[in-house]
C-alpha cells in the first residue's frame, strides 16, 4: 500500500511524531532525554523553525513545529534523527533502527484545532500518569515554556495561549478531541474545520489522506 503523502509547505504549523522501531524503548535515562535536547537545540541553530510544542515519551517524540520554508521539517528532523541514531547505536553498542523510520507529520489549522493539538501534546506526560501536573514533566515544553528555555518559541505564537494555559493542559481532554487527534496521527490527516481540511487536502494534494474510512488502529499517545 503506498504512504500517505506527507506535504509540509511554510507558513502551516505542523503535528510530528515518530517512535521508537516495534516501539522500543528510546530514552531509558537522563542522559538519554539530555542528549536528545540538546541535538534538538542544535537542529535549531542549523535550521530554525518555530517550536510550538514537544513532549519526548519514553518510546516516541511529539513536536508541534511552523517551517518558515517548505524544506525545514524536512532538513530539521534528518538531521535530528540521523545524529541521534548514531550517539545512540555508540552509547549502547547497537545496530539497524532505532527509530520506526519515517515520521508522521499532520497539517493543522491555526486556530482553537492548533491549541487542541498542542494541549493534547503537552499532556502527553501527564496522560501517561507519569506525573501528576503537566508541566512537571521535565522532557516537554509545557515546562521548559514556564522555565523560559530557549527552544520554545515565545509568544506571539500562530494563536495566543490562554492566560490559564497550564490549567488548560492539566484538565482531561475530551474523547471526541483525542479521537480526532488519533485519527490525524494514523492516517496524517489535516486537523481543522470541514472547509479547511478540504481545502488545504486540495491544496497540500492529501484528499486520499481525507477520504480513507475507519477508526485509528495504532495511534500512539
């Protein structure tokens, strides 16, 4: 069956994961979340984009990200994934994948579809019970946003946060919400209104994307 077309064109903002291959564990330590940060800090200097979001999982990565070109994902995420293969495969004396491969990237609206997006990735940590408040997640943005780390792009973001955005992440998301979400990471389908999935699935060239039928089978959180 051939893949879904991933079309990434500037200006669009963007909902990116991938995992670990058979969904293996990634980052089994610190030392592992740490040196995926700073590979991520300098994937910006060589090729800058707009950070919405991140939340590092123990066998996967979620990014929100705005390419400014329509090359930027592209250059940004090679060179991530290649340099981070090859610290790894040093560090625990591996071989063949460590990631699944090809990464999945969904289109999203800017508008409230973009902070649903974002939300569901800064909670990611906290879905998991992996801590009891979002942002005491130390490997997601939602945390680094209040820390003023440097790899999140400050406001004005594509649409204002909330004043009460951290309260907004800790509180459960709807099910109709992450059913969408789910949905969009299986088969990479735009996130928005109907009118705007239609037109941007024109325009980007995903109407297959838009008109497979069926529920998610192997969405990841």
């Amino acid at each position: 069956m051939p893949r879904t077309a991933r079309a990434i064109r500037a200006g669009y903002c963007y909902h990116v994961i991938n995992r670990g291959n058979n969904k293996a564990r990634i980052f089994h330590d610190y030392s592992d979340y740490a040196a995926f940060v700073g590979l991520m800090a300098a994937a910006q200097l060589k090729f800058p984009l707009s950070l919405l979001a991140a939340c590092l999982m123990p066998n996967h990565v979620h990014l929100v990200l705005q390419p400014s070109a329509d090359r930027d994902i592209a250059h940004w995420m090679h060179w991530l994934f290649t340099n981070h293969v090859g610290a790894y495969q040093r560090k625990y004396k591996t071989v063949g994948r460590v990631w699944q491969g090809r990464y999945k990237a969904s289109v999203i609206q800017r508008d409230c579809h973009l902070l649903t997006v974002m939300g569901y990735v800064e909670r990611n940590a906290l879905r998991a019970q992996m801590v009891r408040h979002a942002e005491d997640w130390e490997w997601g943005s939602l945390n680094w946003r209040l820390r003023g780390h440097p790899l999140v792009t400050p406001q004005p973001s594509p649409v204002p946060l909330p004043r009460d955005w951290v309260n907004v992440v800790n509180q459960p998301q709807e099910a109709n919400e992450l059913e969408l979400i789910r949905m969009s990471i299986n088969r990479q389908r735009p996130i928005g209104s109907e009118t705007w999935v239609a037109c941007a699935a024109s325009e980007l060239g995903m109407e297959s994307a838009v008109r497979r039928p069926g529920r998610p089978k192997d969405a990841e959180d």
